[in-house]
C-alpha cells in the first residue's frame, strides 16, 4: 500500500459537478493498492497515518497527530499512484490491484481508520474526481508498507 498524506486547511471531492465529501483542517490521503496487499499492511498504516505528529504544538514543533488535533480525514482510492514509468512516456498501471481487491481492502482501511478518527470522509472508488484543497504547509508525505 501506498499513502499520499497532505495537510490540508481544507478538501473535498466532487463527481459529476457534485460535491461529495469535505473536510476542514486534517488530513487528504490518496491511497494507492498494489496486488500483495494486505489487511496486516492496512492496519500498520492505518496506526501510523492517525498517530504521525505533522502538526504544530503551541511551540510550532511538529508534536501533534491528527487524534491530537482532532483533525479530519479524506481518503481518496488512487490507482495511479502505482504507475510504473520506467519504459516510454505512457504509464503502466499493472503494479496496480484490480479493482474489486483494491476495492475490498480499501474499504477495509476506511473502516480502520473509523475507529481512530470521528470524521472520515470518502471519495468514490473508481469514479473520476476531481479533488480540491488547501495544502496547509505544504506538508506532503509518502508512507508505504
């Protein structure tokens, strides 16, 4: 699995000129699910995603998590992120699951990280996006597992 975490100020996703889902301050995450995947592999990242301190403590150090701030969270499923470039100038995506077990243990970690994060929001798995937010930073990471 692999995670593209932004701090954001804001986010949300639209489909078909409506907004689904939003969020104010936390955390938009695109999640990316390659073939070897697993639910052991969901739940250490769904740990380390609630628990990474990238937010400023009141001595602007970054000491806080998002269970700290009590921040929200967007996940956005996002095959592209497993796009293997090496050869020519169009992409692969066969490093990327298909879609009904990428879809599966993608569910299975919006579901985890339920039980951390009081507010969870979702973009629509397989659907075309568009995604909007307010990096607040910037802060972008790359977790994988």
């Amino acid at each position: 699995m692999r995670l593209v975490i932004q701090r954001v100020k804001k986010a949300s996703v639209t489909v078909d000129e409506k907004e689904i889902s939003k969020i104010s301050r936390g955390l938009l995450v695109l999640v990316g699910i390659t073939h070897n995947d697993n639910e052991e592999m969901a739940d250490y990242l769904v740990n380390k995603l609630v628990n990474l301190r990238i937010f400023e403590d009141e001595n602007d150090k970054l000491n806080l998590s998002l269970k700290d701030i009590n921040g929200e969270l967007l996940l956005v499923s996002n095959f592209t992120l497993y796009a293997d470039c090496s050869k020519g100038t169009r992409p692969s995506f066969k490093n990327a699951a298909g879609s009904e077990f990428a879809k599966n243990l993608y569910n299975y970690f919006v579901k985890k990280c339920k039980n951390f994060v009081p507010t969870v929001e979702e973009g629509s798995f397989g659907s075309y996006m568009q995604v909007s937010l307010v990096n607040d930073g910037p802060a972008t990471i790359i977790l994988e597992k």
